[in-house]
C-alpha cells in the first residue's frame, strides 16, 4: 500500500512510524506532506519518507491519504486535496471534531473513515477507535484496521457519533492521568521527597496498578479492598476522596470533553 500524511506533526509521524517499524509500508511509499518548513527539514534529515511541501496531483499516486493537520487548518488544505484526490482513493482522518459528512462534502469524496487516536501511539500503545462512511467496503476497512493497530489497539465504531465519547475517554484520557500522577507527586513532596524519589514511587506504583488491573482475576472494587484494609492508611485517604467527591468531579470532567467534543464536531 502507498500511503500520504498531510500535516506531519506528532501523531501524523506516530502513525508513520509504526507503519515503516512494522513493514506495512516502504519509506519510498511513503509521501509526508509538510508545510513548515523546519518541519519539513528534520522530516529530510530523518529519511523517514519522501517529502515535500505542497499538496500536488502526485497524491493521486496513493493507495491512502491520512488526514492529520490541525482542525483549524483543514480549511487552508481542503480546497487543494479536492483537486487531485481521485475517486478510488482512500481517505482517514485523525483530526477531531470534523466529522465524515463534512469531509465528504469539502474534498466531494465520499471513502473516508475518521478515527480518533490518543498520544500513546507514539510509542505504538495507543487506543484508537474509528467510524467510517457507508460507502467504504469491509476490504478496505480491515486494511485500515490493520494499519492502526501498528499503533497499538484500534475498535470499529458503527455509530460515528459515539467517537465524541471517545475523545473524551480515550483521547483525552492520557492527560487525566498525568493530572493524578502529578497530583500525587506533590504529594510525595510536601511529606518530605525530593522530586526524583516522589517521581519513582507514583510511577512505579501506577505502571505495576496497570499490570494488575490487566492481570488479576479481579474486579476493581476487589482489588480496591484487596489494599484497602478495614480502618487502616488506606481506608483513610478513601474515605476523604469520598467526601471530596472525587469520582463525581472525575467523571464530571469527562462528560464536559464529550459535550466540547460535540461543540466542536458542529
């Protein structure tokens, strides 16, 4: 498969990346669409593709056209990309918030597949759920499927709105837990760490919570009990999380991305 990214930021390069690690596609397969041109300079010096620095009919050339500028920057791109996308040409976009309709009636395309990836995919444990218009057939989709798997997980979603779930699950998500992690950091600090110590206690703690979760034949609410004892330390910081209403507000939190990930699909 011959694939073009348009916009090679992080995650444009995450997803190209995983496909030359994992031989899904050759470099000189591979056109990296970049208009900075700094960018566009370490991207040579990288040899990670072909690049260059304007949308030009040599796209028409490939299998697969990901979509990867910035939202607010589709608009400058769109108006080019309708004039030499061909009609066999497959289109996936991982910009958020611009759902399939609206890039099926800006490009006059109508194979186009959106997914919603999260930063993990940088290092290929990313969680990725996608959607993709009525007119994409099941081949195709499993090569998509494929493609984004060399980033980590991917799920097909039949409903295409129900990804605005998942930018604020998944896709924002990493973020949640950086907040916590960094949360109980300071924490660390204020009785007595240095920074470095703190660091190594809560990241440690979190990767080896992660194993156990995946792992363990338990429920959370079992692995919960199974640390927190009955009037012990444990108990004690629960208990004021509670009071606190910690889950709510979490959860809080989580509704407001969806309902800004809707605003923004509008």
């Amino acid at each position: 498969m011959k694939i073009a990214i348009v916009g090679c930021g992080n995650m444009g390069m995450a997803f190209a990346n995983s496909f030359i690690q994992y031989n899904l596609v050759k470099k000189e397969d591979l056109l990296l669409i970049e208009k900075n041109a700094e960018r566009g300079e370490a991207l040579q010096n990288t040899k990670s593709g072909v690049v260059v620095d304007t949308i030009s009919p040599k796209i028409g050339e490939y299998d697969l056209i990901i979509l990867s500028v910035k939202p607010q920057d589709f608009t400058s791109v769109h108006q080019e990309l309708r004039e030499v996308i061909r009609p066999n040409q497959l289109v996936l976009s991982i910009m958020a918030g611009i759902s399939i309709q609206k890039i099926q009636e800006v490009l006059n395309h109508p194979l186009v597949i959106r997914a919603m990836p999260n930063t993990p995919a940088l290092l290929g444990m990313g969680m990725t759920a996608f959607s993709a218009a009525p007119e994409v057939e099941i081949q195709n989709l499993r090569k998509v499927e494929n493609l984004i798997n060399s980033t980590g997980r991917a799920v097909f979603l039949e409903e295409e709105s129900l990804l605005d779930a998942v930018t604020a699950l998944s896709g924002s998500g990493p973020a949640y837990f950086f907040y916590l992690v960094k949360a109980m950091i300071e924490a660390g600090k204020q009785m007595g760490f240095e920074d470095s110590m703190a660091a190594l206690l809560v990241k440690q703690t979190m990767l080896g919570s992660f194993h156990l979760i995946n792992n363990a034949d338990k429920s959370l609410d079992e692995l919960i009990k199974a640390v927190a004892s009955k009037g012990g330390t444990t108990e004690a910081a629960l208990k004021r999380f509670e009071e606190g209403n910690l889950a709510e507000h979490l959860q809080a939190g989580i509704h407001a991305a969806q309902k800004r990930a809707t605003e923004l699909s509008k």
